[in-house]
C-alpha cells in the first residue's frame, strides 16, 4: 500500500512539475520567438540611429581623432547651407518625378495583368526583369541612352525635328532622366504588389457590378482600386521612403566627370550624395556634419509619412 501511494504522490508531483512548465512555455516562449528580431532591430537599427544622432552633435572628423561636443551647431549650420537646400529640392523634385508615374503604371499594368491574357504567366515573370538586372548596368545603359550625342533618345527627338537635349547639364532633363531609370526598375515590382491585392478581391463584387450595368472602367476605379487601398499607401510610403534616399542612379549617371557632386552645377544632386560628399568626400571627412544630414533626411521621411497618414485618415472619415 505505501508503494502505490509513494506512486501516486509521484506521479502527481510530475503532473504539477509538467503542468508549470507548460504555463511557463506558454509565458516565455513568444518572447523567445520575436525576441531574435529586438536583438537584430537595436544591434542594427537602433543602436547606429542613437550613434548616428550623438554624432551629428559634435565635430568629429575622419582625419582628426579628436572629437569635441558642439551640440545642435552641425544643424544651425545646416539651416544655411544653400547646397543642402537645393540636394532637398532636387530630392523632392526626381521623387515625385519618378513615383507617380511609376505607381500609376504600375496599377495599370496589375490589371491588365489580372485579366485573361495568353502568357500571363511569362508576362508576370518579365515584370520582374528589372529587379534582376544589376542597378549600376541599368544606371550605365541609361547614361548612355541620354547621351547627347549619341543617345537614343534625342535620336528619336531628332526623328520628329525636336533639338537635342543636354539631359545631364540641365536641372529638369536630369531629373527627367534619373526618375526614368527609377520608374523602370520599380514599375513591375510594385505591379506584382497591386496584382496579388487584386487576385483578392471576390468576383461576386464584379459580377454584381456587371449585372448593374457597370462598364469595365467603372469596375476598375469604384471597385478595384477602393479595395487595394491599403495596398496603394503601402507602396507609396515605401517609395517615398526609397525615393529620398535616392544614391545610386544619380551617382552613376555622370560617374566620371562629377562624381558624387551631382552635375557641374549640383543641378541632380540628392540629399544622399550630398551626405557622401560630406563624409566621404576627397577634402571633407566631416562625420557629425554627415550625420546632422542623415538625421535631417530621416526627419524629412517622417514628415512625409505623417502628412501622408493624415491625408489618408481624411479620406476614410470623408467616406465613412
């Protein structure tokens, strides 16, 4: 008898033993599952954001290990640097240059994509072409494309008795240029994004809309396009984001004559280029100077995101 009860309290005492450890697992262990995410976001995300702000608020230089504190002089500095206004201005200029067209044609091409074409399939493939394609390849072919001289385009300018044009040494040609290249190669991946929010809309909305009398067109913006709204702001914000961090299509598009300066006159120079020219520039090495930029351009994408989330917030409590 003292044997089965001596069983009993034990396999009781490991019932409770399991019975805690199951509500210690159902505790612990989602802290566990996004805990890898916290530890990668603040190596690499927050901590260089803290860094980079302590930074912009002194005068440390690549070639001077002597850094002092100077506080928010980087960025009184920066309020007077016409070179920094006009890399905002050319900024904002190739962003909406290149973002509205390549949203636009990219909502375009999703429904012309969501409809019953013979190689569908190839032709949701190709649009991803561009995302395969090495940027500074596509940078350097377009270079070449706007040549003056010899490029394509002002070839067939000439075609319908229009003069050459100076793409890189005009301010509105060059952004013309580099937005082109942006819109090519983020028109079929935002594409992709519109075609699977559409393929989720529920063909009984169509189907009743065609019952009512509803042309095709009115299916697309009544229908269509309401219902992949929140699609619609998710690439906008994102390519607002990329958009005024815009490097690398600029800095390629006339790499051996300026470099990161942007033209002869600055006249497509980025906010981005303007922070390498700081930091990494051949005279310049002024890290807390390039780091007042960076955060400057990082308070410049929050404005836009928050005016953007107010504009949408209206829309919804107008509808509603």
């Amino acid at each position: 008898m003292s044997e089965a009860v001596e069983q009993a309290v034990r396999v009781r005492r490991a019932g409770a033993t399991r019975r805690r450890l199951h509500r210690l697992d159902a505790v612990v262990s989602p802290y566990l599952y996004v805990g890898s995410f916290f530890v990668v976001f603040c190596a690499f995300g927050l901590f260089p954001l803290g860094y980079t702000a302590w930074m912009s608020l002194t005068d440390r230089n690549l070639l001077n290990p002597t850094t002092h504190f100077v506080g928010l002089d980087n960025y009184t500095a920066l309020i007077h640097d016409s070179y920094f206004w006009n890399a905002v201005e050319n900024t904002l200029g190739i962003w909406v240059l290149s973002t509205v067209p390549q949203l636009v044609l990219a909502l375009v091409f999703a429904h012309f994509l969501n409809t019953r074409l013979r190689a569908r399939t190839f032709f949701r493939m190709s649009v991803l072409l561009p995302q395969v394609t090495s940027v500074v390849a596509v940078a350097l072919i377009f270079t070449q494309l706007f040549s003056r001289d010899y490029g394509l385009f002002n070839w067939m300018l000439g075609g319908i008795g229009i003069s050459p044009v100076d793409w890189e040494a005009g301010r509105f040609s060059s952004w013309v240029a580099i937005s082109t290249m942006v819109t090519w190669r983020w028109t079929g991946y935002n594409a992709l994004l519109y075609l699977a929010a559409m393929q989720a809309i529920p063909d009984d909305l169509y189907e009743s809309a065609a019952i009512d009398g509803a042309r095709k067109w009115k299916q697309f913006w009544y229908i269509t396009v309401p219902m992949i709204r929140p699609t619609i702001i998710f690439t906008v914000i994102i390519s607002t984001i990329g958009g005024l961090q815009l490097f690398t299509e600029p800095y390629l598009f006339e790499p051996i004559k300026q470099g990161a300066l942007g033209g002869s006159a600055r006249q497509y120079q980025t906010v981005a280029m303007y922070l390498y020219e700081k930091s990494f520039g051949t005279t310049q090495f002024k890290f807390g100077y390039a780091a007042a930029i960076a955060w400057s351009l990082f308070l410049i994408i929050v404005l836009i995101s928050l005016v953007n989330f107010l504009l949408v917030r209206r829309i919804r409590s107008a509808e509603a």
